[in-house]
C-alpha cells in the first residue's frame, strides 16, 4: 500500500504541569516563550477543564476512518504536539508512502490555522494532495442543523438566539482577502437557512482571540454578551470552526460563556461537537472521496515561503506590503516570513505586483 490519508489537527499539551503547558505555548509561539503570567492564565484554564480530549479524539477519529477506507494507511500528526507532522512524514517516507491525502480537522480555510500546518509538509518522496477547506460539505451541515434544532425543539415557545462562533483572527487578515471570514459566514447562512430561522434568532460572533498586541475581529462573543442591554431567555452557543470538544469550546464556551448566562439569568446550550459521531466519519469519508482526484503535488514549506524583508531590486519586484510591516513590529523582523499563499493572494487582488 503506497497510499496514504495524513490526518493533521492542532495538538494538546503533552503534560497538564506549567512547565507542559509552558512548552506547549511555546510550540504554538513558534518556539518563543510566552510570559510567566501568560502561561499561567493558559494552566488555569486547562485545569478548569481536567485536560484536553482532544488528542484521543482525533485517535478515535483516525481509527474510525480506517475501519472504512482500507484502501489507505492512515496517519495521524499534530502542528504543535507529539506526534508533529515532520517526524510523522518521515515516518510515512520509511513506510514507502508515494502519495498521501492531508485531511485538517479545521473545516474553513485561513491563513492563520491551514496555512501553518502548510509550512510542515515537505518531502522529495512523497507527492501530497491537500484539502484546503470542507466547511460546505453537506453531512457537516446536516450535522449542526440536526443538533441545534434538538434544542430548539426542547426550549419551545421560549425565547432564544443562536450564536454561531468561530475562533477569531487578526483584523489584518480581511487586508489580504484570507477566505476564512467569508468561509465561516455563508456557512453560518446556510446552516440558518436550513434552520429556518429569523434574523432576530441568530448572530454570529468570534471567540478565542489571543492577546498578541494587534486587533481581532469582533464583535468578540463575551463582548457581545455583556454588551446586550436585554437578553433571551435561551442562548445555543454553536462554535462550527471547531469539530472536536477541547479547550475553545470546554474552556471558552463552556466556562466563560456559561457563567456569562448565568450572570444574565439565561439558559446555557451548546450542542455536542462532531468529534466521532458516525455522522461526523460520513462527512470525512465524503470530503475525502471528492477530494482524491486532486492533482498530487511535491511541497517543501521553506521553499513556499521566501525573505521578503530584502530591499527589491526594481519596481516590479515585491515589495512589503502593509500587514506585513505590522508584524513586524510586532514580532521582529527575523521572526516573519511571506507564505507564497499569501503572495499570490495580495498580486490577485491588486495590492502588490507579480
């Protein structure tokens, strides 16, 4: 069997102590130690949680997928965790692997989530097909539809909002046209439209924002919340950028947006994530079987990205654009580099010349 199904999600803490969840961070700051406080509102909340299921979810998830697709091997990384995508590629290398699908359990597509595991996957041996985004695949719509209508259905003839989330990302990315804005806001219409429900009976907000010194965009939920001047009595949080319980949606929403409701006398729903219900698998197997005839490919993430920061020789050359600069400022000049993604996205619309 040379072929190969490499299933990627975001990692967990290998370790629930501080100086675990301090690597962790780490991992995730692109090996730049976050502060001491930092790290401890991050321990805090993981401890609020009793860990992450995260991992054996996706290990579930990899299991199930297998049972049913037997004409591949699949394999199972992380992009900040044991086992990380390099070490799991050169796996796949020794194993004779020739072509290999890379499935993200991130349904919508941003430079700030898919684009990072990008830089991971490299190899001369291997040719990759990657999925970008299955954020419309009509299984994973039916699955929030059914779910979120179960609670409807329970609350009756009460009052109440739905509240799409989604994990928020820097203004910066609505400067360079990153789809993932627009990617979670037709799947939002969609599944309202599936609903059928008045614009009076849903919103949509964003959630987890990271305090990295840049704006996020908003309305952030908890923001949201306190900001209401009268409440339903019912609020059914549905975070669709996440398909697995972990920290966003036990910790943020869970925690943070429940105590929110409690505070305004509301009632707190949220319906369960995907994770490995048998309607999740189908959805998976279906985005892969669409997907398999994609055109294979070579990667090398150093080679699709490039140093930016050098004076252009002429004006038809690069030059930095905005957002970058903004980076830079605020990570240093040696830590930011252009993904070729991203390049390609600013000479579409306009912004720099090819």
């Amino acid at each position: 069997m040379n072929q190969a199904i490499l299933v990627m999600t975001y990692g967990s803490p290998e370790q629930y102590t501080f100086e675990g969840i301090a690597q962790f961070f780490t991992n995730i700051r692109r090996g730049k130690r976050p502060s001491d406080d930092e790290i401890e509102h991050l321990y805090n909340s993981y401890k609020a949680i009793d860990k992450s299921p995260l991992q054996q979810i996706t290990k579930n998830t990899v299991e199930l997928l297998q049972k049913n697709l037997n004409e591949y091997k699949i394999y199972f990384a992380n992009k900040f965790s044991n086992p990380f995508i390099q070490d799991v590629i050169k796996e796949m290398e020794n194993d004779g692997i020739e072509k290999c699908i890379c499935l993200i359990l991130e349904p919508q597509y941003s430079i700030y989530s898919i684009m990072g595991y990008e830089r991971f996957i490299s190899s001369s041996k291997i040719k990759f097909n990657l999925i970008k985004e299955w954020y419309n695949e009509p299984k994973l719509i039916d699955y929030w539809v059914e779910e979120i209508r179960k609670i409807i259905d329970q609350i009756g003839d009460q009052s109440y909002k739905v509240i799409f989330t989604a994990h928020s990302v820097p203004v910066i990315a609505q400067e360079y046209g990153d789809p993932y804005i627009e990617q979670v806001e037709k799947m939002i219409r969609i599944i309202a439209e599936e609903l059928e429900l008045s614009t009076e009976n849903y919103t949509n907000a964003w959630q987890s924002e990271s305090d990295i010194g840049i704006p996020w965009i908003k309305p952030d939920v908890l923001e949201y919340i306190n900001d209401k001047e009268t409440h339903e009595q019912n609020y059914i949080f549905a975070p669709i950028s996440f398909i697995s319980d972990h920290i966003e949606t036990l910790f943020d929403n869970d925690v943070e947006c429940k105590e929110l409701c409690e505070k305004y006398g509301v009632n707190y729903y949220r319906p369960p994530m995907p994770n490995c219900d048998e309607r999740f698998i189908a959805a998976l197997i279906n985005v892969i079987e669409k997907n398999k005839e994609n055109e294979y490919l070579y990667l090398n993430g150093d080679i699709n990205t490039f140093d930016e920061m050098k004076s252009p020789k002429n004006d038809h050359e690069l030059k930095m654009p905005e957002f970058v600069k903004k980076l830079i400022a605020k990570k240093g000049k040696e830590n930011v580099k252009m993904p070729e993604h991203i390049r390609k996205m600013l000479i579409k619309a306009g912004r720099i010349k090819e």
